[in-house]
C-alpha cells in the first residue's frame, strides 16, 4: 500500500466512516481484521501518516473523494506527522475538532497519556498484546462509539 | 724667879707658834684622813661596778697569769668554757678541748690566742670552734686576746674576751649552704648533672662528711651521687651505688615511705645493715636524711653523715628541708621545661616536615616566620623573606587578594579558608587550599595573620576527574535504561505482529492445518509470548531506574498495606498468614517501595512449602539505616545460590514448577540499590529464606 491509497472494509451499507492512520501495513491489517471481525457495519480508512491524514481530512488529491470520518484512530509513532502532531492539528481546527479521536497504540507510559489528554484527545487505548485481548478491545471500542455514544451529526 | 716678860712672850709666842703648827699638822691629818677615807670608798665603788659588769655582761671575759693560770673567769666566761678559777690552767687547755681554726683546721696549742696574749701579741676577733664534752655540738667563738703588762712593761699574764657567735656562724653556714645549693642549681640543666654537687655543696658547706643523693624511679631508689667518692668512706659509697628497694631498711629508703626528715644520733643504734656498718667503718657517728618533694610527691632523698655524734638539730632539719624544696622547685621546673622542650620540638618538626606551606604575617603584612617549605616554593632564602610583604614576590593583583584576605581575617577575626585556582605561566591549572587565621599575643591582641596553604592540585584534578566519570557513569547508565526502554518498547511492536499472526492464523485455520501445522503454530506463539513477557519485565526493570519517583520521607509500612492488599487474592488462596513489626519511616519512593514488598511477599508465597506460608516482616535500626526483613518458612535458598537470584532473568526452578521470569528480585535489587541501600538473602535449603534489605532512616524518626 502506498501512500495516498485507502481501502475501505465493507462495501455494504456504510454506516460508519472509521480513519485509521497507521504507518505499520501490518498493524493497519490487523486493525482491519479486528474490525471484520464484528457485526457492526463500518468502513475503514487508512492513511499512513499524520500528513496524509490531514489530506485526507480535508480532501485534498488524492482524498478529494474521501468521506468525513465518524472516527479517527491514531497511532503515536509514524513519520513526517506523528500522531501527537496530527492530534493537535486536529484539535485546533474548528470543522474537524469535533470528530472523536482515539489513540490506538501500544505505548502506556504515563508521559504519552498525558500529552495526548493535554491536545484533547477523546480516549486513549492501549493495544493489548495478545490478540485475543486486542479483538475484544477493538469489539467494545465500535460497541461503545457506535452503539453506545451519540456522535455529532454531520 | 721671874722669867723675863721677854721671855715668857717670846716662849708664848713659841708655844702658840708651835701649837698653830700643831694644829696646822692636826689638820693636814684630818684632811689626809679624810681623803683616803673618799679615794677608798671610790675604789671599793668602783670594784664594785667593774664585779658587776664582769658578772653581768654576756661576753667571756678570761685572766691568765703568765703561767697560764686562769686568775680570773667572769660567769659568761664560766657558762662558755664550764671552767672555775683555779680550776684549770690555760696550759693544759688543748687536753679538754678541740679547738679548730674556721677554716675547719685544729688549732696549734700554742696559737690559740691567751698563748699568743701572753707573748706580748695582741688577737682581734679570732674565730674558733670549740667542742668539749660539755658542748659535743660545739660552740663558735670570736676572741679578742691582749697581754697584761706591769708598769714596767713586762708581761703578766693576757686578759681574754669572748662571744658565743654559735648561731650567727650557722646562719652563716646556711646562708653558705642555700647560696652554694642554688649556684649549682642555676648551673646544672639536669637533675642529673645537679646531684653531684649539690651533695659536694651541701656537705662543705654545713661541714658534714658524707652525703648521697638519691631519685625515685620506677618504684624504686636510684643513687643520683654520693660524696665524696673516695677516701675513708670509699665502702660506703660503693654500697650507696646500689639500688635500693622499697622494702628496704636504709635510711634513704625509711624517709622515702614516710615522708618526713629523719635523724639518727648514733649510728651504733642502727640495724646493722651492711651501710651502716660500712658508715660505721668510716667513722660516722650521726646520719640524717630529708625527702625532696616535689608535685606533693617524694621524688628523691638527701642523706647525709657527720663524723660527730650529734643530737637532733632542727634548725639543720629545717635548712635541709629548704634545700630540698628548691631541689625538689628545679625539678619541676625542669619537667616543666623538659615538657615545653618537647613540645617546642615536636611543633618544630611538625612545622618543619609536614607538607605545607605556613608562614605568619604581622598587621603590615610583613612576613615575620616562614617555614622551609614556603622558602622552597618561593625559592629564597628565610632573611630575604622576613620582613617583606606579598607585594615583594608576587603579582600585584594576587597580592591585593591576598591582603585583602588577611584583612578580613584581621577585622573578623575568624578563620578564613579558601581553595584559590591559579593558571600557571605553563598553563596548567594549580589548586592552592589556603588556611588563615588571626595571630594572638599573651595578651589577647592580634597582631598578625597564620597563614597554612597547600597544593591541592592532585586531589582537586583527581576529584574532577572522578566527578567527571561519575556524572559519565550516571550518563550511560541513564542511557543504558533509556536504551533497555525505547528498545524493549520497539522490540514489543514487531514481537505483537508475530504473535498477533500466529494468533490468527491459528484461530482462523486451525481446522483447515493438520496438526503439525498446529504444533508448530502453538510453539510460535507460546515464544512468542514468553518473548513479550521478557521485554514487559525488561521495560519494569529499567522503569525503576527511569520512572522512579523523589526519594522522600515516607512510611515504610503504608508501603508494606499497599503490597498486602495487591496480592490479597494470592494471600487468602495460599492461607497465608502474614504479621508484622511497626515499620519506620525511611527516605524512599512509596511506589518503588509497595513494588519490593509485593515481589519480596509475592516470591514468600510461591516459594511456599508443605505447610501454609508464615510470613513475618521485620524492622531494626543500624546507623543511618534501616535493616528491614521478609522471614517466611518456604522451601529456603541454597546458600551457593545467594548471588544468582538478585541477577535478571535468573530461575532456580523449571517454568513449569514455579512460574515467572527471573525479574522479581533484579527488581527488589535495583529499587534497593537506588535507595542507597543493599539487600541480600538469609536462608537455608529447606528452612525458610530471609530477605533482608536496608532503606535509609527518615531523619530524627524512630520506628
């Protein structure tokens, strides 16, 4: 996959725009997995980077037909725009400030948490390590954002 | 018949003329009478009072007659000589009485002075010393002798006057003595060097034969010197040589266990000790001895001998108890100067051989002592230092600094100090540690500056070196954490993507691979999990050192709660039953200090043996510290293991017999060891362990 690219989960009724930014391929498909695992309807979009998110955000080529995520998940560590710096930009942008964004990473140091609390950061999720648990996170992460909580009318 | 008219006036005036003369004659008589009468009334007056003067005055007065018969003795004379008119003849005077010169030599019979008055010569206040059995002691006398001549001039006899100048001649003997005494004393430095002629002096002085001078020494008499070394007392001396126990019988040592002067009369009365007897041999007739003391202590004995048998003479008694009291003021003078000696020369030495430069400067900054150190450094000469200032040897600018520090030693009057850093003409740096303080004199005053310095350039270049290499140390330590932090939490990422697959492909085809593929897939991921197990602890291990908290006063047994009530669910499943001491307050991290508990109590749990665990913990203070313990009745620890245990990821036992990675106590190590403390283990295969670890103590606070 290369930048600039995005592949999307379920062709089905879309329900649910999730963003995801991962710089690991991996990772990103284990997300994915993780969210096909579970019943609810949503389509995955992932970018690599903090920037290609900022360009997908606001449409800008090769996004321009990109649609505006319900959520955003974030890792911590990518490069050119880390997920602190993405968040912040986020954050500070009136139009895209109310779409909820979610850390999703493996680092619990207490320093991480903080920082990213401090740029407004709606939850912050550390990756389980073992699968099982990673699954069972991810499943009640799109129970709560999308069957639990009301999010903002677009 | 009628005599003629004529006749008979002229017989008249015959018969009146003859009766006038008669009468005349008769009154001449009269008066002669009367005369004779008066002059022998006047004479007999004059008897009388020359009787009395004779008889009342003090002075001898002695007449001889040419034969050297006494022909007159008045009472001083008779209570002087305790002789009678008559009673003796001058002739035969040298048959009862020892007559000597005061040179101490006997006078020749026919020098003594009435012998010399009645051959015509006149004596002048001769002095003489007398002894006869009446006065053994003997009696000093000043004798004035003239010859009595008729009035033809011939010799008749001498006439003799004399004074019992007894006590001014010993008076003067002890003038003599004390003079002779203190001269040999100002003389002598030692005590020593003193003896000899102290005993001379004394004995020359106060005419007394023998002497010995004797020093207590290490609980015994030691002969410091006799006098005189040869001669008839020549066995006596030798015997004095010798020295003398405290359980003798010699005189010198009877004075030294009383303490007080002691007289023997007659040395026939003495016990017969070989001293003694070989006194006796030399004549000696009376021994005497007095104590010097000296600091209230009897420090030494003067004993002397005479030749005459003499009763006890307190006055002598007292002149040599003063005698030995300035012996005994010299000695301590000389202690004291010894003392100061000693001193003066270890201060000496010391100034003069430790490695520092010290110096003294006046109010003006004048140098006024220097040491050969300072000389050396400075490369002159003592004289060309003294009575220069700084300004003399060095830089204008150093010097203002050094006055001005002298200064400020001189106004505060308190010890100054100060590490100077120079650059040397070289360009290598120079630590000087300078030392300043205010001079005094006896009276109080300041009148100068001390100053001590040093180089401290090795210490100093030593020490910043080991600052450097220790905050080096404490750099790569750090680094070496951050470096076990950011790549055990790298090493997670790539590690989750193994398992997570492994995970996957196993849920999602484990019908669809044999069992092979299963095997091989479950291995995979059981490594791969053990793996993130390993980087998980790795990550805590180096989080003691990186995430750890201020060390501040905290409770020690809040830390102890908070472990207990973490593994709660272990303690009741295990039956355990855990007590406790009252835990002090130490300087620590409460979290680091709830995470060694837990493990320290965790690892007691695990390691249980047959019989419900029994956990005590325990508190004692050591110094600074605080040595706390983890008893339990577990299965113990091989002694030969002690070491391994506390090293990471170390196992004693399989994974399948006790679980775990080997990080525990590599943990409880690193929190102790960053707390400044250290911990180690107590314990026997099978007996239970004991770990045991100390947190310094809260300052001021008891458990």
């Amino acid at each position: 996959m290369t930048s600039g690219e995005y592949r999307v989960e379920s062709e089905s009724e879309t329900l649910f725009e999730v963003l995801l930014v991962e710089d690991n391929p991996a990772d990103a498909r284990l997300t994915r997995e993780a969210f096909a695992e579970t019943r609810y309807g949503s389509r995955l979009s992932v970018v690599s980077d903090g920037y290609e998110a900022l360009r997908f955000l606001r449409r800008i080529e090769p996004y321009a037909l990109a649609p505006r995520p319900d959520l955003i998940l974030l890792d911590l560590n990518m490069p050119r725009l880390d997920g602190c710096g993405l968040l912040a930009q986020i954050k500070r942008d009136e139009d895209l400030k109310r779409i909820p964004v979610i850390m999703l990473t493996t680092s619990a140091a207490d320093s991480d948490v903080l920082r990213c609390y401090n740029l407004h950061v709606n939850s912050y999720v550390p990756k389980p390590p073992d699968l099982e648990r990673f699954l069972e996170v991810v499943a009640k992460l799109k129970y709560f954002w999308f069957e639990v909580v009301r999010l903002p009318p677009k | 018949m009628s005599t003629t008219t004529e006749e008979v006036a002229a017989l008249q005036e015959k018969v009146r003329y003859l009766e006038g003369l008669v009468e005349s004659y008769e009154q001449t008589l009269l008066d002669q009478a009367n005369r004779l009468e008066l002059a022998m009334q006047e004479l007999k007056q004059q008897t009388s009072i020359l009787q009395s003067v004779l008889n009342s005055i003090g002075d001898g007065v002695a007449v001889i007659n040419k034969d050297g018969r006494f022909l007159l003795n008045n009472p001083a004379s008779v209570r002087i000589l305790g002789i009678n008119v008559g009673e003796d003849n001058y002739q035969n005077w040298s048959e009862n009485y020892e007559s000597y010169r005061a040179d101490g030599q006997p006078y020749d019979p026919s020098e003594l002075p009435l012998a010399r008055a009645i051959r015509g010569e006149e004596v002048d206040e001769a002095e003489e010393f007398m002894r006869y059995w009446r006065r053994p002691e003997g009696v000093w006398l000043s004798v004035t002798a003239r010859p009595l001549r008729d009035e033809k001039g011939q010799v008749q006899g001498g006439v003799a006057v004399f004074r019992d100048i007894t006590r001014r001649k010993r008076t003067e003997r002890h003038l003599a003595a004390q003079y002779a005494v203190v001269r040999v004393l100002a003389e002598a430095s030692t005590l020593d060097q003193a003896a000899q002629g102290l005993v001379r002096a004394a004995c020359e002085s106060l005419g007394l034969q023998f002497g010995t001078m004797w020093e207590v020494r290490q609980g015994k008499l030691h002969c410091l010197a006799v006098w005189p070394e040869h001669g008839e007392s020549a066995e006596l001396a030798r015997l004095s040589r010798e020295v003398l126990e405290p359980t003798g019988r010699e005189l010198p040592v009877q004075v030294w266990k009383s303490g007080r002067p002691l007289w023997i009369s007659d040395l026939l009365d003495e016990d017969g000790s070989p001293r003694a007897k070989a006194a006796w041999d030399a004549r000696m007739r009376t021994a005497f001895a007095v104590p010097i003391v000296s600091r209230t202590a009897v420090t030494g004995i003067l004993e002397f001998y005479s030749d005459q048998s003499r009763a006890c003479e307190p006055d002598l008694i007292q002149l040599l108890g003063s005698l030995s009291s300035l012996i005994g003021q010299f000695c301590e003078r000389k202690h004291a100067e010894e003392a100061l000696r000693d001193s003066e020369a270890l201060f000496h030495s010391l100034v003069e051989t430790l490695p520092l430069n010290i110096l003294r400067k006046d109010l003006e900054g004048r140098f006024i002592f220097a040491n050969q150190m300072f000389c050396k450094n400075l490369g002159k000469p003592l004289e060309e230092i003294l009575g220069r200032t700084d300004y003399d040897f060095f830089p204008a600018d150093l010097a203002d600094k050094y006055r001005a520090d002298d200064r400020k030693v001189l106004t505060t009057q308190q010890v100054f100090e100060d590490v100077e850093a120079h650059v040397t003409p070289a360009g290598d740096k120079l630590y000087v540690h300078v030392l300043k303080a205010p001079v005094w004199d006896a009276a109080g005053k300041v009148i100068g500056v001390q100053v001590i310095f040093w180089d401290e350039t090795a210490r100093k270049v030593a020490e910043e070196k080991l600052q450097q290499t220790l905050a080096e140390l404490a750099r790569s330590n750090r680094e070496l954490e951050l470096f076990a932090y950011v790549a055990s939490h790298d090493l997670q990422e790539p590690l989750r993507m193994v398992a997570s697959y492994c995970q996957l492909l196993q849920k999602r085809y484990k019908d669809k691979l044999d069992d092979d593929a299963n095997e091989f897939i479950s291995y995979a991921v059981d490594g791969a999990l053990r793996m993130q197990t390993l980087i998980n602890d790795l990550l805590a291990y180096s989080r003691v050192g990186t995430r750890g908290k201020p060390l501040v006063p905290t409770s020690s047994e809040a830390a102890l709660l908070k472990a207990m009530n973490n593994l709660k669910l272990a303690i009741e499943e295990s039956g355990a039953s855990i007590t406790y001491d009252p835990l002090p307050r130490v300087v620590g991290d409460t979290v680091q200090l709830t995470q060694l508990f837990q493990n320290l109590l965790g690892n007691a749990l695990k390691f249980r043996g047959q019989d419900a665990p029994r956990i005590h913990v325990g508190a004692q203070r050591q110094g600074n510290f605080w040595k706390i313990w983890v008893q339990d009745n577990g299965i113990g620890i091989d002694p030969a293991d002690f070491d391994r245990i506390f090293i990471i990821f170390q196992r004693l036992h399989p994974r399948d017999e006790y679980p775990g990675t080997g990080i525990g106590l590599a943990i409880c190590k690193k929190i102790v060891e960053r707390h400044g403390g250290r911990i180690w283990v107590e314990s026997a295969k099978g007996q239970g362990a004991r770990f045991c670890f100390t947190l310094p103590a809260a300052e001021g606070t008891e458990a």
